[in-house]
C-alpha cells in the first residue's frame, strides 16, 4: 500500500471511528443560557415591562418577550434537541424550568457597566450577574423540589446540571458601549482583553457547579447594524463593499479572535469540559453580503423602524406610536412581509433570518471542533484531531 493510500485508509478510519462516535446523541435534558437580547426570551420584559407590538407577530401572534417579530435562534436550537422554549428566569409568571432556564436579558454586557439602563439602554444583568442567578437557582431549585408538589415538576432533577447544554450569546454590547460612550476604536479593542477575562472567569464558576457542555457563539458583525450605523459617526471610507461600518466589524472580529483563544484556554483550564465556539459573524455577514441570492431584500434595512436611510430612528423604533391632533399613530410599523427581511427593529435579526442563522449551524458547519449542536458533549471528537 502506497503512502497515498495508507494516508487515505487512515482518513477513512479517522471517518468512521468519528462516525461510530457521532451515532451517539447528548440527549440533553435541559439548556441554560446566558446573553443578550440575541437570546432573550422574556427576561428583560419581565423585569422592565414588556416588549410591546409587533413583536412576536409572525410565529406567537402577541408580543413574546423577545425582540423579534418571532422566534430566535435559541428557541430553534431548543426545538431541534426536544426542548420547550426556555423561560425566562426573571420572570414570576408563567415559568417552567424543568428543562432549563434563560439569565439572558437585552442589553446585557459581560462586564458590568456603571450606568442604569436608563441613562445608556444597557441591562444591570451583565454576566456575572446571571452567574448569580443560575447559581442560586441551581442551589435552591434543589431545596424546593425536595418539598415536592408542583415544584417536581416545574424545577429540573439534580442530574440535570451536568448533563445539560450551557449556551452563551454575549459581547456585542461591551462593544458598543464603548463607542457609546465615546470611545475610539483602540480604546474598544484596549479593553477586549479584559471582557473576556470576565467571560473566562463565569464559564469557569459554571463547571466548578458541575456544567460540562459549552455552546459559545461569537458576536455577529455589528457595523451591518442600523443602530450601529446610524448613531455612530462613519466616514465613506470606512464603508465596506456591502455597506456596512468596517471599523465596527473589524473590531467584532477581533473579540472573536480574542474569545476563540479564550475558548482554547478554558479546553486547557477545565478538562472535563466540552467548549464548541460557533462562529455566528461568518454566517451572519454571508447572510447579509448574499442577501439577495438567499431570498432576502434590504438586508441592512429595518423591517419595523421609521424612516432614514435604514428605516431606522432611534427617537421612533419599533411600535412606536405619537399622538397628533388626538389621534394615536403607529409610527415604527411592520415591514409587508417580515419573512424577506433580515433586521427586524435596526438591533435584532428577524425570526425568518434566525432560522437562517440556526440551519447553518445545527450541524456544526460553523463550529470549531465540527461537531453538530446534537453531539456537543463529546469531549474528544475524531474530526477535531
Ligand atoms: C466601572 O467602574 C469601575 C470602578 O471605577 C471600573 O473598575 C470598571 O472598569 C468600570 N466598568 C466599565 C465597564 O467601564
Ligand atoms: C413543565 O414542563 C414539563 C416539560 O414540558 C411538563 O412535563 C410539565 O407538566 C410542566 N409542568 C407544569 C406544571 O406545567
Ligand atoms: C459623546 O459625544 C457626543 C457628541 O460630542 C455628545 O453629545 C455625547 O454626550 C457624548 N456622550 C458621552 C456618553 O459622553
């Protein structure tokens, strides 16, 4: 047997033994997350009131504590493994954890920031904050299920924590809070080290709890954003070929480099731990690049805004309404058909985009090691070698 093929019956071996392997599903009986409004399901609303209409229109056909006209790629995700949409932690009504919970809130950061949400539009739920909160949960979710009842059923068994799927969706907004806050770009990228210290530091406290499978999306490209755009000052030149604000993506690219290094540390640091780093920028920007040949129109348009060159004002978003001569109008209005669009309200994607998003990753395409969203607690997988 020549070298040539040697090496190729090694391939193939390599295949198979990782096929063998990938027969072999996690089962995951519950999901936990932690993040932003990429990924909140209600915890924001819950806490600060409710994300009005039309959000939720096209699948809930009421607002649904998200801010999307439906669903994100977290309840897809959850759809695909089995699992109820998650609840949201925050919130007292309604809620069932037994298969996990949600600490994501909109406008949350890793790092805590020293403003209310209502002087900068950022969460006082930063990431450590949801590290609070799971670990209390986990704590006393156990101490009630013990009194039985209707807590048996509402709060997950204690084998769950370690079997479950951990899944983070969070940066973007320790990016713009600095360009918020007048930053400039070297100041951001000064302080990206930082910012994943902190997320080293949580992910770390969540395997000493007993957690094992990571699911850790990068941030998306947030100069493609209408809000980014249209509230941060960009010059012709720093407009990319697709139109979209290059300083802003070329920082989010560089918080991935510096998570995926993060990523590969904690591999070191926790070696029970499975950590998959899903690179969400890729698909996004390939969404937003090839709009059109995906069946998608005015990829960097709101869908629901009002006006401007991105229908976008962040004076009027979406749902809002003014008063004229006593008569209340709607001015941030739906877009006809949602299910072309990709930005929903100028921050977030639309529920026809998310799927998009989540089609390209459920199967560990954009995944380092490659392995589908099902098999993501294996710790050595072949094709990783
Ligand atoms: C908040 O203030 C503290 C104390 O001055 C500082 O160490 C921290 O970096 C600040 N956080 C942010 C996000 O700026
Ligand atoms: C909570 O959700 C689980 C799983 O969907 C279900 O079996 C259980 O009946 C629910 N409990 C209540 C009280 O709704
Ligand atoms: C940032 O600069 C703008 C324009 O100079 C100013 O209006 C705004 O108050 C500044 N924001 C902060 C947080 O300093």
């Amino acid at each position: 047997m020549g070298f040539h093929s040697f090496k190729t019956s090694l391939l193939f071996s390599i295949y198979v033994l990782s096929a063998a392997c990938a027969t072999r599903t996690c089962d995951f009986p519950a999901i936990f997350n932690f993040g932003d409004s990429n990924s909140d399901t209600g915890g924001l609303s819950a806490a600060f009131g409710q994300a009005g209409p039309p959000s939720g229109e096209t699948y809930f056909r009421h607002p649904a504590g998200r801010y999307c006209d439906g669903r994100l790629v977290i309840d897809f995700m959850a759809e695909s493994i089995g699992l109820p949409y998650l609840s949201a932690f925050l919130d007292a009504l309604g809620s069932n954890f037994s298969h996990g919970a949600n600490f994501a809130t909109a406008g949350s950061t890793i790092r805590p920031q020293n403003t209310t949400l209502h002087q900068s539009g950022f969460s006082p739920f930063s990431l450590n904050v949801q590290y609070y909160q799971f670990s209390d949960f986990q704590r006393r979710s156990q101490m009630l299920r013990n009194q039985g009842g209707v807590f048996k059923e509402l709060l997950p068994k204690t084998e769950v924590f370690s079997r479950a799927l951990y899944t983070f969706d969070i940066g973007q907004n320790d990016l713009t809070a600095g360009y918020f806050f007048n930053m400039t770009t070297d100041e951001v990228r000064a302080y990206v080290p930082d910012v994943l210290d902190q997320f080293k530091t949580v992910v770390k406290y969540i395997y000493d709890h007993g957690g094992r499978s990571f699911w850790i999306h990068n941030t998306g490209p947030v100069g493609c954003l209408p809000y980014v755009m249209d509230r941060v000052l960009i010059t012709a030149g720093q407009i990319d070929k697709v139109g979209c604000a290059a300083p802003f993506n070329d920082v989010a690219q560089f918080f991935n480099v510096k998570l995926k290094e993060a990523v590969v540390q904690l591999r070191k640091d926790l070696p029970s731990a499975v950590l998959t780093y899903v690179d969400v920028y890729s698909v996004k920007y390939d969404l937003i690049s090839h709009a059109k040949k995906y069946g998608f129109v005015h990829p960097l348009q709101a869908c629901c805004g009002h006006g401007g060159k991105y229908n976008y004002n962040k004076n009027h978003g979406c749902g809002s309404k003014v008063t004229v001569h006593g008569k209340e109008i709607t001015l941030g209005k739906s877009c006809k058909d949602p299910s072309v669009a990709i930005n929903w309200d100028g921050v977030h994607y639309t529920e026809a985009a998310n799927k998009w998003v989540f089609d390209r990753i459920v199967n560990g395409g954009y995944s380092d090691p490659p392995v589908p969203l099902r098999m993501a607690c294996h710790i050595k997988s072949a094709v990783h070698e």
